[in-house]
C-alpha cells in the first residue's frame, strides 16, 4: 500500500520526537487534543439547554475526559446533548489511546536508551523497525483495546435490555460504560449513574472486571495476553503490578466493607451479598474507575481517608489509572523489606531491581506528594471548605479517579482551573517526569539477570 | 574515686545493653521511666483538688512529659498541684536527657559497628574507652543542656519581674520555660500559656532561640560549640541540619504569615511587628516545641495543613524534637536531585552520601507515614471528628510536638490510649526503627571521603 507524502513526513516527524523528546511529545499532544475538545463542547449544539457552555466548563470536561478522570462540573447525562456525550465519550477513546500509547512510547524509549533489551513489542513484530515501531504500537494498543471493550460492552448491552430499555438506549449505555470502564473514565451516561445498580452483580461485575484490567496498563495486559497459563514467563513488572494490585483490592474492600457496613446513607440498609459487591466496588473504583454505587459524599470520614491513600497510590504503569503507580509503592515496600533484612539488592520474584529505579519511585512519589500539598493549600484558601473534602477532590483530580465528595461543580470557576490543571499535571506528569528523569541516567549497568518495572 | 561494686555491675549491664542491643535499650528504658512518673502522678498530693489523677489522664500526662510532646489531657497550670508540676518538670528534664542520651548512643553504635571512623566524641574525650564511654557521654550531654537551660532561664526571669511577678514565681516559671524550651517539650506552667505575650519580644526570642537549638540536635550542638566559627569543619550532618531547618523556619514563617494575616482570630488584630514575630514563632514551634502564642483552634484550614508538613518533618537527629528529622527529607530530596541531573551519587557539600542512608531515609518516612495514616484511621472510626483536627492531633503527637486544636480533652479514653501510644511510638519508634535497620547492614564499604548524616 502507498502512503501519501504528506503522512510519511508527519509520521516521522512524529516518530522523530517521539525517539529524542518523549515528554515533551506527550505534553504537547495532550494539550493539543484538550483544545480541540474544548472548542467542540463550547458549540451550541453541544449542550442540551439553549445556551452554550461556559469556557471554563467546556475546559474542565474536556481536560476531565480527555485525562479519563471523570470529575464534573456539570451533569453529563442532563447538562450535554447527545452530541456533546458524543464527543465526551470520543474524548475519553483518544485520551485514553493517547495514554496508553505514549506511555508505551515513553517506556520504549526508556527502554532503549538505558541499553536494556527488555521492550514492549517482541522483536518479531517490529522488524520494519523506526518508522514502523511507533504505528505498530499504536495498532496492537487499538486493537487490544477495542477487543477488550467490545467484551463489556457486550456483557452490559443484554443488561440494559432486560432492565426495559429500547435496543439503541441499551446500546448506547451499554458502549459508554464499557469505554468508560475499560479506560478507567469514570463518566456517566444515565442520568443517576451507576446507583441504582448498586446491588447488579450482572451490571456490576464486568464492570469491576474493565476497570481493574484497565487499571493494570497496557505492558501487563499484553504480557497477560501471550502469556496466559505461563506465569513463570511473565515480567518482574506484570507480577509485581498483579500482586499489588490485588493485595489492595482485597485490603481496601475489607477496611471500606467494615467501615461503611451500618452506615445509614450508604451500606447500612443493602442486604449482605450487596453489602459485598458495593465493597469491592469501592474497592476497586479508586484505583482509578471513578465510579460509585453508594453516594461517596456520605461515606465517613475513615473511609475518605483511606480512599485517599488508595487512589494516591492508583494503577499501573502506562495504564489509563493514574496516581504513583502501584510498581513505584511496590518498590518503596521492597526497599524497605531489603533494609529490615540487611539486603543489599532488592529483590523480587526471584530478579534484583536496579537502584536507579529506587530513586526513580522516591521522585515520583516525593513530587506526587508535593503536588497534592501545594494544590490542597491553594484550595484552602481560596474556598471555605474543610480538609477533608479538599483532599479527597484534590487527590482524585491528581490520580484522574473521579470519586468526588461533590464539591467540584460549587467551586469558584478559581478552584475549577486548579483542579484542571491538577488532572492535566496527574495525567502528564506522571509518566513525562519518570520518563524525563529516567532518560538523563548516563550511565550504563549490564549486569543480568537484572530486570526494571517501570515506574511512573 | 571508688565505685560501688554494685553501681560498677549495672554500669556494665547498661553499657554491654547499649553496645549490643541499643534499640531494645532505647524501648525499655522509656517504658520503665513512664511507669514512674504516671505512679508519682497518681499520688493524691499531685492534683489540685481532692481526688487523685484517673488512671488515663496521669499515664496520658506522664507519657506526654517524658517524650517531651506538651500534648495534655488536662490543664498544667490548674488541675496539678506544686508538686505534680514539679513532678512533669523533672519528667521533661528525664525524658530530654535521656533522648538526647540514647539517641546519640544509638548514633555511635551505628557508627562503630558500620566501621565508619566518624564519632560524636573525639577520642580524647573517650580515652577510658569501653566502660567510660556511656558516662562519658552523659556527662556532656548533662553539662551543655544545663548551660543553654540555665542561659535562656537568665534571659526569661527578669521578664516575668519586669511583669511584676515575685522572684519566686519569675524563677520559677523561668526555669520552667527554659526547660520545656530547650527539651522541645511544649508545657506551659502559666494559666494561658504564652498567648498574652504573643507581641513580648523579650519573652518571644528567647524561647524560639531555645526552641531551634533544641530541635537541631545533641550532635549538631557540640559540632557548633567546638567548631563555632570554622564551618568548613562542620559535619555533613550539621550542615544538612542547619540548611534544611532554617529554610523551614523562613518558608513556613511567610506562608503561615500570608495565610493567617487578615484572620480576625489569630493575626487579624496584631500589629505588624507582632504579626511577624507571631509568624516566626508560628514557624518554629511546628519542628518540634508546641507552644503558641495564638489559638491554633481558629487558624484557618491552610495553616494547619502546612502545620501537619512541618511538623511531620520535625527536627534534627538525636534531637529532643521529633518527626521524621530534618535530615530524612534532606535526602529524599537530594536523591530527587540526583535524579534530575542523572548523577549517579547523592552529593552535598561535597561530599557523596552512602546508597545505604537513601534507604534508610525512605524506611523512616514511609513508616512514618504509614503510622499517622493508620493511627487516623482508628481515631476517625472511634470517634466522629473531621479529618482536619484529627490528623494535626495525630502528627501532633507522632513528632511529638505538642500543638493542638483543642480536641485531645474531649477524645473518649480510647482515644487518649491511641495518642498516648502515637507520642511513645513517635519518641522511640523513628530512632530505633532507624538504629535496628543501620545496624542490620551487613556490608563494610570502606571509601573514602564519605560522610553518614544521621538519619531518624
Ligand atoms: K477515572
Ligand atoms: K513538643
């Protein structure tokens, strides 16, 4: 097949800075594609009312679907037309594409440069090499995605048929909230949310399912994919994600479960097996889904705070989670345990872990922590309102989660573009300054069998 | 001089206790001190009115005292007779000395057993050697504590005298004040405390200065006390101290200055010269001396939010103030250097900082952290508190600081159990979690010219 001109020479100058400027790529991209969102919300046939949006409206959801967080400022079921749900939910298919692919680029790039052999595409399949590595990986991330949601989505169609809904309706949710869970969006398309089904294990459970595989990042389903029943052959990373990722899940439901269990505005009045559900629902959503069964405003205030410390800590590496990433607190733990030992190395499943990536996971975690300190000082003092709520919304804007106490659409349009920019630093930073500061690592250590998780 | 033959015998003990197991030390001598002093709370003659101290109250107050937190249950000035404040007070002196004592004790076991050459006494000073060592190190200890007391209690008596107090009282609340200054303990003997002298230079700077010096640390006083003007000679471990601190004090001055300025109750009424002197103390008392001089209740959300960050950090190693230690975030932020400019060492001042302290860095702050999240969690589940005053109380006591919200009297006697074990964790923990895991590695790496910081 020929390529026209124009494309070759846009896919190499694509290619170009993807190999030299990763960072400096993703920030761009993202701010690109944000702008363009943002223009298509403002047209007046994006809203269901008579008026057009307000701009900083239009940004927030834009920047919120394109970063695939989820927080509102206004209702998506009631407040967008068709149109505009529309072109929330092509937002979030880009976003999340976009961040799936450039935080594969990203780790190729590390990959290459720090000398290691270890990459995300097998040798096989990236023969054509430099031109056709970058579209190559564009199109095994499409299709994997496409493949995984087209699986929800049709788990959720039958469900929403059955519940009465006309075929096209049926559809409609049924395609939204597959996208929104696979790539960890968190939007909703019913005018309630997801509440009423608090107790729909059908509706429930796939759901749960695309989030928390969405969660794990691309590198891991990929590695999953090929490797099914071959465990021994999976990446020092993939264990180490699978690992973390559960133990929380598990940790979170039974803590979030005790927690909430006589509550009366949330858990107190389901029967148990809901009871049951809504844990591991809010279990997993922080990590970062988004979305809620109970309403999160009237949870207490332990369960606040260890959502808090859940979403902080998010998904996986070059997945559409966001937070520190479950690999860097698995790194920070393994230092740990290393020190209490008296281990020099650190190690895991049976590999050692390069110190570089022990500094790297400091960094991330350290800048996080700062973001999060500095953005909940601003809030505090240009609102009235209490650290509590505060935290929560600037931790779930930092970690692209979503879950909201419901302070985001009664923020001054001040407190709006500082939670804009926070899920816009939580989407981008992330990974642009685990890549940046891992592509200025000079030197280089051959001395196997050494394996690096990716952080960040 | 001839030694008793049984005081030789428990000199041995103690002294063959600090060499092999200094952390197990550490824990039981403060244990065995706090058990004391709640017995002599609870004696009838130590309370003001008829009945004698409940049991949690006196164990609350003793503990509080011997780990030098200024947390209370109870008023000092009223509800303890003469007799129970002299009691605290010697419980301050104790719990100082003895921190002070055991944490350098701990430093040179660290020290020795690692190989390093580096000591907290020249070897002058340590020439009896072995048995000597121990009493060696306290007497020093002893001697300039009492003489920077006894400095700023010279400077504090004339001002109550001035303020019309007899000479009894002035010397009494002199010694008092300079005490608790210098120990970082955070009692107060006057009914309100320091809040009518908020604008009282004369008052203010004494006690700051005392406070400051108090929280650099055992090690850092005697490196400036022998090397007063020749800085190139400074240690590694002052210089990061002294940096790191100061930039604290200036940083929190100006933020907690801007946020409090118009508050109409704290800053709001004051003058601008109080403002500023109200600020620097608002500043320094977080690292770790716990007196204020407005009411930290009616600060505004941002200010206790920056409160919780200074005091989570604390003060210097080896130090009566508590935290994680200046020193720890002077790492983890080194290392966030390191990475950004690809650097393979750590480095300041000159010199390369061992791979091993980064470890040790991130142990002590990741526990830390750990701790003050679960020990929130619990208090939020028990009680129906906010986040806000729940977590300054919580980090109030982990880095034994002292500074409140005024929610410790009204917590149910679970609650005071749960910050009664916070202080005592916070006291021992970050110092023998520190000193068990140094003395865990196992390596000797002999290259020169490195420096250790010490590090919890
Ligand atoms: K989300
Ligand atoms: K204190």
């Amino acid at each position: 097949m020929e390529i026209p001109r124009p494309m070759l020479v846009g896919r190499e100058w694509v290619d170009n800075l993807a190999r030299h400027h990763p960072a400096r790529l993703a920030l761009s991209v993202f701010a690109t594609v944000i702008a363009v969102f943002t223009g298509l919300l403002l047209l007046p046939q994006a809203t269901a009312g008579e008026q057009s949006a307000r701009f900083v409206d239009a940004l927030f959801t834009a920047t919120s679907a394109v970063c695939v967080t989820g927080l509102v400022t206004v209702d998506t079921a009631t407040y967008w037309s068709g149109f505009g749900q529309a072109v929330i939910l092509v937002a979030i298919k880009i976003g999340g594409l976009g961040i799936m692919t450039l935080a594969s680029l990203l780790g190729m790039a590390v990959s290459r440069r720090i000398g290691l052999t270890q990459r995300l595409l097998t040798a096989s399949e990236t023969k054509t090499a430099q031109l056709g590595e970058v579209g190559s990986l564009v199109r095994v991330v499409i299709i994997t995605s496409l493949t995984l949601e087209a699986a929800i989505a049709l788990v959720l169609i039958p469900r929403f048929l059955t519940l009465g809904e006309s075929l096209g309706d049926a559809v409609w949710h049924g395609v939204f909230y597959a996208v929104s869970a696979f790539n960890n969006a968190g939007f909703v398309s019913t005018p309630e949310g997801l509440m009423p089904y608090v107790g729909d294990w059908w509706m429930g459970l796939p759901i749960i399912l695309g989030v928390f595989i969405g969660s794990l990042g691309f590198p891991v389903i990929l590695n999953l994919a090929r490797r099914r029943t071959d465990a021994r052959r999976w990446s020092l990373h993939t264990k180490l994600t699978l690992t973390v990722s559960s133990l929380l899940v598990v940790v979170g439901a039974v803590a979030i479960g005790s927690f909430e269990w006589r509550n009366p505005e949330t858990f107190g009045p389901l029967d148990g097996p809901t009871k049951v559900l809504a844990s591991i629902f809010a279990s997993v959503m922080p990590r970062s889904g988004g979305f809620s069964t109970v309403d999160t405003g009237a949870m207490n205030e332990a369960t606040w705070l260890l959502t808090d410390a859940l979403m902080f800590v998010g998904g996986g590496s070059a997945s559409t989670a966001g937070g520190i990433r479950v690999t860097t607190l698995a790194v920070l733990m393994l230092a740990i345990l290393a020190e209490a030992r008296g281990d020099h190395d650190l190690e895991a499943f049976g590999r050692r872990i390069p110190r570089e990536t022990l500094r790297l996971s400091i960094a991330v975690a350290f800048i996080g922590a700062t973001t999060v300190l500095v953005a909940s000082l601003i809030l505090l003092e240009i609102t009235n309102l209490r650290l509590d709520v505060v935290l929560f919304e600037v931790i779930s804007a930092f970690a692209t989660v979503g879950l909201t106490t419901g302070i985001t659409p009664t923020l001054p349009d001040s407190g709006k573009y500082v939670i804009t920019a926070l899920m816009f630093i939580g989407r981008t930073g992330t990974m642009t300054v685990a890549a940046a500061l891992a592509l200025r690592d000079r030197r280089r250590v051959i001395r196997f069998p050494e394996e690096r998780p990716i952080i960040g």
